[in-house]
C-alpha cells in the first residue's frame, strides 16, 4: 500500500504511518499509535486484522482523528459470528453522521482499495509486479466501481485499454455505498464512462442506486 501511494506522486512527506517500534518505513515517518497522530487526517488506511476494528473505529469516531476511512480487512458481517460487530459498527458511524461535521465516512470494509489519480493516491494492496498501472498527470474520463475486488484487478489486468480516473473496491459498504459513489461521480463533469460491477446491494440502496445510474444516463454519461 505504501510504495503504491508513493509510486502514484503522493509527497512522501504528506503521508505518515502508525507502526509501533520503528520512526520511519521507506523515508516516511512513523508513530506507534493513533493516541501519536500530530492533527486530523484527510484519509486513514486500516490495513489490521478484522477483530480490531471496532476498537479502533470507536477510536477515529469519538476523537475525531480522520475525515475518511478505507477498512481493507474482510470478515466482518460476512464471517459467521461477526454479525452484531458490524451491525454495532454502523450504528456507530450511522451515529457520527448525526454530528454537525458528519463525522468520518468509511469504505468497506473488505476493500482491496482506491486509486484516485485526481487525489494522487493509489492504496491497492496489488503490487505494480502483478498490476501495472499507468502514471502521469493526463486526463482521464472513467470510473470503475467494483463490490470485488478482485473482479475489479482482473479486468483492469487483462483489459490494458483500461486507465480509469478512480477504481473503487467497494468491499461490503459498511457505511459509503454504490449509490453514492455513482452520485458522486454524476458530479464530476470530466468523469465520462462508469462501469460498477455488483454483488448484492444495502437496503433499499438498489433503488437509490438505479436512481443515480438513472441521471448518470440523462447526463450522457
């Protein structure tokens, strides 16, 4: 995850690790723990083992530590027995929402990932060995948004036209859906082409979604 973030122009500087035991990995600084996060994050990566993340989602809402949040681990409302985490999870977030900041919002969890060459980010944990990417700073108009990711990775990997301005593995939408993603990039003018590739939708989301892919059409998306 590290070296992709990098490898897409993200300043190593703007990026900073929670690691215990070292100060820096690769030239980028190192804390132990979140307690040791210097000011608020644009974005968290909580790349951990599925049994953590309630004790450290219960940490990033109550103190307000990061505006967003991608969940990579999987296991949780999928794995029998996590059930009752992952539905005191969403009340957790569903809760934050209720704040006048709107709290932090989370991808996934069980997400492969996001590469956002506008945000100049690329947090797959896919190595570049396995799946090349093209850099560089040119326009790009397409979208893929994918429940798998590994679907996602495969089509990317045998279709080499494909070069999307975002590729969103969505995992099991914890909090952040398909619909608002599709919502999302109906915002964005340069943003031409959206392929989602989908498994089963969150309560009533199937209609919001459709709704969305609705005015992404009128748009001539």
């Amino acid at each position: 995850i590290l070296k992709n973030i990098l490898a897409n122009g993200f300043e190593p500087s703007k990026v900073l690790i929670i690691h215990p035991g070292v100060t820096q990995i690769d030239g980028v600084a190192a804390v132990p723990s979140l307690d040791s996060i210097p000011e608020k994050l644009d974005l968290l990566i909580l790349a951990i083992k599925a049994d953590q993340i309630q004790e450290l989602g219960n940490q990033i809402i109550d103190r307000d530590l990061a505006e967003s949040v991608i969940l990579i681990p999987g296991g949780i409302g999928e794995v029998p027995g996590s059930e009752q985490i992952s539905r005191e999870i969403r009340k957790k977030i569903q809760h934050a929402h209720l704040k006048p900041d709107g709290g932090p919002v989370f991808l996934g969890a069980n997400s492969l990932g996001v590469l956002s060459h506008p945000g100049r980010y690329d947090s797959m944990f896919i190595p570049e060995t396995l799946l090349p990417k093209r850099h560089g700073k040119y326009s790009r108009d397409s979208a893929l948004i994918s429940q798998s990711g590994g679907y996602m990775i495969s089509r990317m990997s045998n279709l080499s036209f494909l070069d999307p301005a975002y590729a969103i593995s969505i995992g099991n939408q914890i909090d952040v859906t398909a619909s608002d993603l599709v919502n999302f990039l109906n915002q964005r003018a340069d943003i031409h082409f959206v392929a989602a590739y989908m498994e089963g939708f969150n309560d009533l989301d199937g209609l919001v979604f459709a709704k969305a892919v609705r005015e992404a059409v009128l748009q001539g998306k």
